[in-house]
C-alpha cells in the first residue's frame, strides 16, 4: 500500500523556534540601531570637519578681499589715477564748483525741466 505519509507538526518545535527569533531579533536591532547610529556620526563629523575647513578658506578669502577693496577704494590711488591716467587736474581749494541743475527740485529734474 502507497499511503502518502502525513507529517504532523511538532507545535514545541514551532513554539521554540518562534523564540528563538525573536529573542535574536530582540538582541540584533539595538545593535544594528547602535552602528547606524555610530556610523551617522561619522558622516556628520566628516561633514562638520569639511564644512569648517570651507569656513576658514571663506574667511580667509573674505579678509583678502576687504583688503583689496580698501587698497583700491583708497583716496591717493584714486587721485593717482585722475591725475595721471585720465588727466584730470587738481582744482585750487578754494575754487567752488556749482551746477545749475543741482539747484532744481527734484521733480523737476525727473520731468526733463
């Protein structure tokens, strides 16, 4: 006789098994929240470091531009260029300059009058 053989379950084996899962699972996700946890602050502190070294080199580059904007803003430079490149002259100090047209309204001035 062929009788297929039915295999029952062993329910304490089912029962032992489930445990064991989730008394692993229970061990294994504080660990694995642990080095998630580690390894996101590595990459914030790689993060931070770069982001320092960018300051620095920002203010660095902003200290070198300041300096570069005193020296060109600087009244000698510019009465150097005047003079000397665009040949304008110096005016006596005691010479007044007046224009007309700074005399209007400023309406008027707007208007075209």
């Amino acid at each position: 006789m062929n009788v297929k053989m039915i295999r029952d379950r062993d329910r304490k084996k089912s029962r032992d098994l489930i445990v064991f899962f989730l008394v692993s699972l229970a061990l294994l996700i504080p660990v694995i929240l642990y080095v998630r946890q580690r390894m996101e602050f590595m990459r914030v502190s790689y993060r931070l470091e770069e982001l320092s070294k960018e300051r620095k080199s920002l203010q660095d580059m902003n200290r070198k531009l300041l300096v570069e904007r005193a020296q060109l803003n600087a009244l000698d430079r510019v009465e150097r260029i005047a003079l000397e490149d665009l040949g304008l002259v110096a005016n006596h100090p005691c010479e007044i300059l007046t224009s007309w047209n700074s005399a209007k309204p400023a309406d008027d001035r707007e208007q075209g009058l």
